[in-house]
C-alpha cells in the first residue's frame, strides 16, 4: 500500500468512495435534512475542493483503497473514507499516521469530529490514541443554510513544540 497525494485523475473515483463511507457512517446517526443534502453532486464538488488537501491510500494497480482530507491550517481531519472491501487491512490506520506526521510540527494536536452513533469509527480513532473531548454541535452547512449535527470532538497531542494549537472548535463529522 502507497499513501500519496490525491491528484486530479483520482477525482472520478474519490466522491463515490467518499460518499459511500459517509453513508455507512451516518445513517441513522445524522438529521434526515442534511442526510437530504448529502447526495452525489456534493461529494463531487467537495472532492474537487479538497483535492489539494487530500491523501489517498493505493494498492496493487493504484487502485484507490482509502482518502483522508486535511484541514492543515488547524489540523483536522475532515474526512476519513476507506473503501468497504479495503477495511480491516490497515488502510485506515496508515492515512490516519500520514496526517498525524504531515500536521506534526505544525500543530500540538490534531483533532476530528464524529457523530456518537458511528460506534465503529470512535473505536476506531480510540484503538489509534485519539481522545474524546467530548460533545459539541456542528453546523453543517447545506445549500440552504445550516444543519445542527451532534458530534464528539475527538484529539490526539502530536508533541509539536511550540505550534499553536488548533483554533476553531467544531468540524465536519468525520
């Protein structure tokens, strides 16, 4: 498996895998109005937005096995997206060390957002050292303004020195 930067080619193949995790995640466990908002044209525009903050995991014939999306300017993880025949093979994991090393250094913490009922993530981001702060409210914005979305803020310390921590307080459910 080779983590990489995402580049344009890869766009096709993101939002789907992107949405697909997104929709393993968080029905039931979100609004039904942003689960409304939620639909393939979004993940296309947002995969396109964030391409040049996105880390995708390969595998034999640079077959796309995961992405993870990165909020460099304060250290979130935005999105952590495995494909579901890649899960349980490490593919998670090894996006999640890419972006704890690309935010060390610049950044004392990382953290991410997770809604309370996706059990298997929490766990997931427990198992790798991550801690839960606690609850908060996401605003998830729509095209229509703004969906509150209960969330657990999760950190783990990098041992940054002397970087400043992370400044905003909520973020996209991860």
């Amino acid at each position: 498996m080779i983590v990489r930067p995402a580049e344009p080619a890869d766009l096709p193949t993101l939002a789907p895998l992107w949405r697909a995790a997104w929709l393993d995640g968080h029905v039931g466990h979100v609004p039904a109005e942003l689960m409304d908002e939620r639909g393939p044209e979004h993940f296309a525009v947002h995969a396109e937005k964030y391409a040049a903050s996105t880390l995708v995991a390969t595998g034999p014939g640079d077959r796309i096995l995961g992405l993870i999306i990165l909020g460099d300017d304060d250290g979130e993880v935005i999105q952590l997206a495995v494909d579901g025949s890649a899960r349980g093979q490490g593919v998670g994991g090894a996006l999640l060390r890419s972006a704890e090393d690309r935010f060390r250094g610049g950044h004392r913490q990382a953290w991410l957002a997770v809604v309370p009922g996706n059990t298997r993530a929490r766990r997931f981001y427990e198992l790798h050292g991550w801690r839960d702060t606690g609850p908060l409210t996401y605003r998830a914005p729509t095209a229509t303004g703004t969906v509150d979305v209960p969330v657990h803020r999760y950190v783990k310390d990098l041992n940054a020195g002397d970087a400043e921590a992370p400044g905003r307080s909520a973020g996209g459910p991860a």
